[in-house]
C-alpha cells in the first residue's frame, strides 16, 4: 500500500550528485548542486559532500557510471553518517532501486525533495490538495521500481510472484486517489474564481519571481501587510492578495508561489489553480535578485514558465531587487566612486534597453529607491484601468 510520508523528518547529512552533460560547464553544475544544497536545507538535510561526473547522457540503470557510483558508495562507508544521497535529475523508479540496492541509503531525486518541500508548506486546503495531487503524480510512473524487490527473478512458470499483485494494486489505488484529488481541487478552482470575481473591477497586480527573490518583502513594503518572508526556498506557496493605494488609486496586489530551475512538471499542472492568479492578473511584477551569480538564468527560468502558463501578453514591470547586496558583492572599498557609478550607470541603461525602460532598481530590505518603485507601479496600473475601466480612470487623478 502506497504511504503519503514525508521524506525529510530531521537533520540529515546528504551527499549531492549531478551530471556534467556536454552543453554544460562544470561551474555551471556546480552552481546547480548550491541550488540544491538550499533546497535540501529547507527541507532539513545538510549537503556534506558532492559528486559531479561529465557523460554524454544518464546511464539507464544507475544513472551515473559503475565507477562514480563504487566512489559514491566508499565515501558512505568510511562515513558513516551518510543517511541520503540526493540526485540533481529526474530518477526512474528501477533507478532508484538499483542505486539504493549498491548504496544502501535513501536516494531521491530534485523533483522528490521539491515535493517534501511543498509539503511541509502546504497549509491551505488548495496547497495541500495540489501538492498530494503532484506526489501522487510522481509516484505512479514510479511504482515498478519500487516494487521490484518483491518480484521473483526468472521467467517461465511460477514466476509471477506477489509483486505483480501489489504493484496493479497499488496501481489502481494511485489512479483513483488521482481522480479524487483532481475533482477536489476542481472544486476549490470553482470557489478560488468566485472570490477573484467578487473582488471588483480592481486592477490586479501579481508578484512572481524565481524562489527566494524578495516578493514577499516587497509585498509587505508596497501593502504595509505582514506576509510570511524568511531565507528559504518556497516560503510562500499559498496566494496572498491584498488592496493597495496609491495616490488615491486602489489596485490588488498578490504574492504567488516562486519558481526555480527544473520545476517538477506535475508540480506545474498541481499549480495551475494557484499561477491562475498570475494568468488573470492586468500587470506583472517580475522580481529578480540581481546579486545572485545566476540572475540572468533566474529571469530566464521565470520567463519561460510564464509562457507555458501562457502569462506572457501583460505589462511586465522587472524589479532589480537587492541592489545592496548586487554592490556590496561587486565593488571593493577602494574602487572610486566615479568608476562605481559608470558601472552602476552601465547596468541599469543596458536592462533599461532591455525591458523597454520598465525596469526599477531597489533594495527592498534596506527601503532604497521604493518610491520610484511605487511610481512605476502607479503608472502601470493607471495605464491598465484607462483601457480596462476608462469610466473609472479619470477619479484615481
């Protein structure tokens, strides 16, 4: 019988492993596994030890080649306290049963651990509907190999054994719980657009972002609201909406779940419900941390998930946040101011080019530049209720 369980309960030294693949550089995997170190530390691991191997492609049955995993597997004996190792792709159930079989320690994937996560953030009715849909999503292609163990080796006559039973058992179980879990939160999709129906001709504003960008930070700056923000991936699943104004007009703000690199794609489809709130939103703000290495990647990543929701034909206004940490990371103390400023001056006119001039650069944390941020905001929303509600538009000056 197929057990809803978390993955992660306590502290636990994991060990990361990823593929160098041939259009990748080996910074850029390692870049990867420090993603995946702070996904594991949100959920409660600590990444003690990495391996990285460059092949053209997975091998089918463990993943990586026999000699990394003979490595692997003579770390974990000389350490012995080594209780999971944590792929940065997708594994096969066969996979993970094989590797598990050599290692003899817990082994999960990224989708996985993203899961645990979503999990023990879940805490809404919709959150936790969408994440035990997108588990059970993850666990139905899954079953063979965990069910392998069980089957009797051979073939012939007499060779059925009890494994074939419980896997189409639990086969059955998975599907039906699937059909469930999706007229569920059907339901819930129906009483979600009620309530956005309800809220008026309001103009909406949504936040989105890679995880961990600051939108709730801003959210809380821009609404005075006190949204739940702290250092960690995924702090913010569930949609929080609130009435903002500015300058006598009133628009809704709302916070959404953040994105990340090789998001788990019945994760995405779990989610729907919660990113309609993106796809029926008049403007977007795209908040990107730009003091993170990657940020490029990061504004990328978002973008694309954008145009699969299909959230792609709305004023985009992209927020440059944590400009403090962008220069305290980039300048040392003696460069001169005027070299500073040519390089500061450099940055904002080429993403200025870059968004059409709908760019603003802030420190959210240290209340820097906000009020150009609140201007460029009320542009865009008085932009926005001139063509949805012209009769409404000439109040709000």
């Amino acid at each position: 019988m197929i057990e809803n369980k978390k993955i992660i309960r306590q502290q636990e030294n994991a060990i990361l492993v990823g593929l160098v693949y041939k259009e990748q550089t080996e910074p850029m995997v390692n870049e990867y596994l420090d993603e995946l170190a702070f996904l594991a530390e949100t959920a409660g691991a600590r990444a003690v030890k990495r391996f990285t191997q460059k092949l053209p492609h997975p091998d089918s049955k463990i993943f990586v080649g026999k000699g990394k995993l003979e490595e692997i597997k003579n770390y974990i004996r000389l350490k012995e306290n080594i209780s999971l190792v944590i792929f940065d792709d997708e594994l096969t159930g066969s996979q993970i049963q094989n590797i598990e079989k050599e290692l003899q320690v817990k082994t999960i994937d990224r989708s996985d651990l993203i899961l645990d996560i979503f999990a023990s953030r879940a805490k809404t009715a919709q959150a936790k509907t969408q994440v035990e849909l997108a588990q059970y999503q993850y666990i139905l292609p899954r079953l063979k190999g965990m069910w392998k163990h069980l089957e009797r080796q051979g073939g012939g006559v007499g060779t059925r054994g009890p494994g074939e039973t419980e896997i189409e058992t639990d086969r059955r179980i998975v599907k039906d719980k699937i059909g469930l879990l999706r007229k569920r939160l059907a339901e819930i999709d129906k009483q979600a657009f009620t309530q956005r129906k309800d809220r008026g001709e309001f103009i909406r504003v949504a936040l989105v972002g890679y995880t961990n960008v600051g939108k709730s930070t801003i959210m809380n700056v821009l609404s005075k609201s006190d949204v739940f923000a702290e250092n960690k991936l995924f702090a913010t699943l569930d949609t929080t909406t609130r009435k903002v104004v500015f300058e006598q007009t009133p628009f809704l703000l709302s916070d959404t779940v953040g994105f990340i690199r090789k998001l788990p794609h019945h994760l995405v489809e779990s989610f729907k419900s919660t990113l309609d709130e993106v796809r029926e939103a008049d403007v977007l703000m795209h908040v990107v941390d730009i003091s993170h290495p990657q940020y490029e990647e990061q504004l990328s990543v978002v973008n694309k998930t954008l145009a699969e929701i299909g959230a792609t034909d709305k004023p985009v206004i992209t927020i440059f946040n944590k400009m403090d940490k962008y220069e305290a990371g980039a300048f040392d103390e003696w460069l001169e101011p005027e070299v500073k400023n040519e390089i500061l001056k450099d940055l904002k006119l080429r993403w200025q080019n870059e968004t059409e001039g709908n760019c603003v650069f802030v420190s959210a944390t240290e209340r820097k530049n906000l009020d150009g941020l609140r201007q460029a905001v009320l542009n865009a929303v008085r932009d926005m209720y001139r063509i949805r509600y012209p009769y409404k538009a000439e109040f709000f000056y």
